[in-house]
C-alpha cells in the first residue's frame, strides 16, 4: 500500500507540476486552447493516443468485448490502430492543419460556422458537443474509480471526486500545452504498463498456450455444446465484433477532442512523424488492452446487483490477483489514460462553449477586410475574459459529468457508445467531406447533425431497441449518404467563397 500511495503521489505532483509550469503559455485563448499551434510531433502523437484510449477502454471496453468475442476482440485495437489512428492521420491530419489554420478556426463548431458560412450551424454544433462530451467523461469517471476501488480499498464516490479536482487544477492551471506534455509522461506509463501486466497475467495462467488452450474449453453462450469459440480468429459473433470495431476506430475522425489535436501541431512534417508515432502507440496500447480482455473468462465473474455480470468489473477481478507492485502500475496506467482524456474532454467542451456560444467573433473570410477593428489593448482584455471564463466552465462541466458519474445509468461501453454515437454520427461526414469536396451545402451539414443525434436520442428514448454500439456505427456510416445526397439537392455555397477556403490547399 506504501509502494501504490506513493508512486500515486509523485505521478499526480508531476501532472500539477507541469500545468503550473507552462501557466504562462496559457494566458491566451491560442495557447489556453491549441498552445499556441506549435506542438510537436510527439506531443501531439501521444495526446491523440492518451485522448483515444482511457479507463472506458481499459476497464469497460476490454472487460466487456474481451468477455463477449474473447481473443477475437483484439481485432478492435487492431482497427483502432489502423483505422482510428493510421488513417485518421493520413486523411484528415495535414488538410485539417491547413484549412483550420487558413480559416482562423479554433474549434469545431467554429469549422463548421465558417467553413458552411452558418453561425447557426456553429451554435448547435458546440451545444451538441457539450452534452454528448458528458456522457463520455462520466464513463472515464466511473472506470478510473473502479481501478482506484481495487487498488487502494478507497469507496468508488471519493474516488470520483478526487479525479476530478485534480484534473480540473492541471487543466485550469496550463491549458493545453501543460495537457500535452502531461500526455507524453502518461504515455510512455501506459506503453510499459500494458506490456507489464499482459506478462503478469498470461504469467499466472501457466503462460500464452495454457492461457489459449483453457479458453478454448469454455463453451460459447449461445450453445453450451460447443467449444472454441472464445480463442477463435473471429469470436462467436463476427458482425457484433465488426460494429464495435466501426464505432471505436471510425468514431475518433469525428470528436471534437480528438479531431482538435490536428489544429494545434507545429508544421507538415510533424504530420508525418506524428502518424508513424501514433499508429505504433495504438497497436501497443489498444491491441494490447483487447488482447488482455480476451482472457477475463479465465477468471469468476462479479455479479452485480440486479443478478447479471458486471462487466466493468471483470478488468479489476483480474488484476487484484497480481503482486501489489504491479497493481500500482496498473493503477497508473489507468490514472494515466484516464486524467489525459479528462484533459482533453472538459479542455474541448469548455472552449466550445465559451467560443463558439458566448463569445461569437463575427468573422472574415482570408483576404476579407474587416469592419469595426478594436485597438490592442481592448482586444488584449477580451482575449483573458475568455481564458477566465474558460477555466469557469471546465469546473462546470466536470461538475455535471461528476454528477453523472456518481450515478451511472449503464454500463461505461454503453455511455461511450451514446456519446461517441451521436457526435462522430453528427460531425464525421460533414468535416471529412467539408475538407475534401466543394459540393458540401449547409442543408446537408443540418441534415446530417439531425441523423446524427436523432438516430442516438431516439433508440436512447425507445429503451435502446438498437444497441448503443451498434446504433453509434450506424449512425457514423449512414451520415455520408445523408451529406452527399442532401448536397446534390440543395442549394450549393456561393463558389467565391468556397474557392478563397480552399485556397490553403493550393
């Protein structure tokens, strides 16, 4: 217990350290939010890939899908790494950089108000942010204090606030240049950890073949007679498997918290490092959670409440067996994704609203001239209320995401599958294609941001007749027929406007 407070303590002094040292970089609202556009490579690489994966993966996702496909679902980290990270850099990281920075955007829904020339579209985009980003950071919430509950016998609530203060102080402190270097440190924690604990764990199994072969001898649920299925290639349920794949690795090209990290990288060629980077941290750290999952049969499952399986506590059952060295480690592995994608959550959420709904800059396009311009020091003034009221809403809405996450209503795949649903099945069509192709038309950004969160508030209303997984991928796939067909019937953009925004490419 000494080893595990202590290790806990130098990890959190560290992350407290490094927001106070980069405050003064965060006096701003370019570099409160985007640190100033001139991150690094692997700054940038590890923020994407600490923001990715969190306690929703490790404990929620990895013990409910490993208990589901078995080994087959490491199949998920896979697509998380080649679809979710590879190619969500190699599509969207260089044309993202360019447009955002021609146009002046900071955020998402500022892409869309000036990309679209609708600030209504700007409006809805950041109240839509805003509350589907809290169900995702409830689920962080509830998976970390988990892990905390195992490790250090300390009850789930002060769990729950203890993270989240002490994510608030290092975000409010340094903004996002204090969170992406905190992200490289968890990184590089996460990278060793989840190597360390695979090791254990096959380690207590009598090894990789014992572990496969004793997997092997459980017999599916949907037929007690037979066996084998769990350490097959492709599981029991092949297309249940393929919907999580779509909903964990398509989802990250259309969240706000993740698509931002392209806004703020330095130059180019950090693109291209940064892919390399990421691409290889996801297959570690993804491919290696999935993979641990697979094993949770081999170990009794908890029983809640209501008589079914906890599946957010089959990741904790199988680790507290463990020497308590590495129960600390695997403490701050989870600490580690987790405060990272906390970061980056009440970091977005909060610089949305204060963005793009209370101060709404009215905006020029390049080479435009504006009207009305205010002398420096006014607009030096406005620059630190906006910082201020920033850091005002991240307490906010950390307060709401903990009140949520206190009182969870399902299971954390479940709140991620909500979230992750109605935001990428709102944004992802529309942004891609807006970087992409001139034809995109405002009515078919609308259209699609009601696909979107109607389809996810619908089956949430209905008692969820679609699961939440499953309706969150079908709602990213179906939102790029809806934007090339309500384009092709709508009234196109004027074609001025549209050429001076893609002139970045030229």
């Amino acid at each position: 217990m000494i080893i595990k407070i202590l290790l806990t303590l130098i990890f959190l002094a560290v992350m407290v350290g490094v927001g106070v040292y980069s405050r003064k970089q965060a006096s701003s609202v370019d570099g409160f939010v985007l640190g100033g556009r001139s991150v690094g490579p692997w700054l940038t690489a590890f923020a994407f890939g600490t923001s990715y994966f969190s306690a929703v993966v490790f404990v929620g996702y990895a013990g409910q899908f490993g208990w589901k496909y078995g080994l087959s679902s490491a199949w998920i980290g896979i697509g998380n790494a080649i679809i979710g990270s590879l190619l969500a850099w190699l599509i969207l990281g260089r044309r993202t950089k360019l447009m955002t920075q021609h146009i002046e955007s900071r955020t998402m829904p500022d892409f869309f108000g000036t990309r679209f020339s609708s600030q209504g579209l700007r409006v809805v985009a950041s109240v839509i942010a805003f509350v589907f980003l809290i169900p995702y950071t409830a689920g962080v919430y509830s998976g970390i204090s988990r892990l905390f509950e195992m490790g250090f016998d300390i009850p789930y609530e002060y769990c729950v606030v203890i993270m989240s203060i002490l994510t608030a102080v290092y975000v409010i402190i340094g903004g996002y240049k204090a969170t992406a270097m905190n992200d490289f440190i968890q990184g590089i924690i996460m990278l060793f950890g989840i190597v360390a604990v695979i090791l254990a764990v096959l380690n207590a199994q009598g090894g990789l073949t014992a572990a496969v072969d004793k997997l092997a001898m459980i017999p599916s649920d949907a037929d007690p007679t037979a066996n084998g299925g769990f350490a097959s290639w492709f599981g029991p349920d092949p297309w249940g498997l393929l919907g999580v794949v779509i909903l964990t690795s398509l989802g990250t090209m259309g969240l706000p918290q993740m698509v931002g990290k392209f806004y703020s990288i330095s130059d180019e060629s950090a693109i291209t490092r940064g892919t390399v980077i990421s691409t290889i941290f996801a297959f570690i750290v993804a491919g290696g959670c999935y993979f641990l999952g697979g094993f949770g049969r081999l170990y009794d499952p908890v029983i809640g409440a209501n008589g079914k399986i906890a599946f957010d506590s089959i990741v904790p059952a199988m680790l507290v067996t463990l020497p308590d060295a590495l129960i600390a480690l695997v403490v701050l592995l989870v600490l580690s994704a987790s405060m990272s994608t906390l970061a980056s959550l009440v970091l977005t959420s909060s610089s949305t609203m204060t963005l793009d709904l209370i101060y709404r800059d009215k905006k020029s396009l390049p080479g435009e001239v504006e009207d009305g311009t205010i002398d420096d020091i006014v607009a030096e003034k406005i620059e630190r209320r906006k910082v201020v009221v920033m850091r005002v809403l991240i307490m906010f809405f950390i307060a709401i995401s903990l009140l949520i996450a206190l009182n969870p209503p399902t299971f954390i795949a479940q709140l991620m599958g909500i979230s992750w649903g109605a935001l990428a099945g709102a944004f992802l069509a529309p942004f891609m294609l807006g970087l992409y192709w001139r034809g995109v038309t405002t009515a078919s950004v609308w259209a699609c941001f009601g696909w979107g969160v109607g389809l996810t508030v619908i089956n949430m209303l209905a008692g969820n007749p679609i699961n939440p997984i499953n309706c969150g991928a079908i709602a990213m796939i179906g939102g790029f027929p809806v934007v090339w067909l309500v384009s092709l019937f709508s009234p196109k953009m004027n074609r001025e406007t549209v050429e001076k925004i893609f002139e970045c490419y030229l």
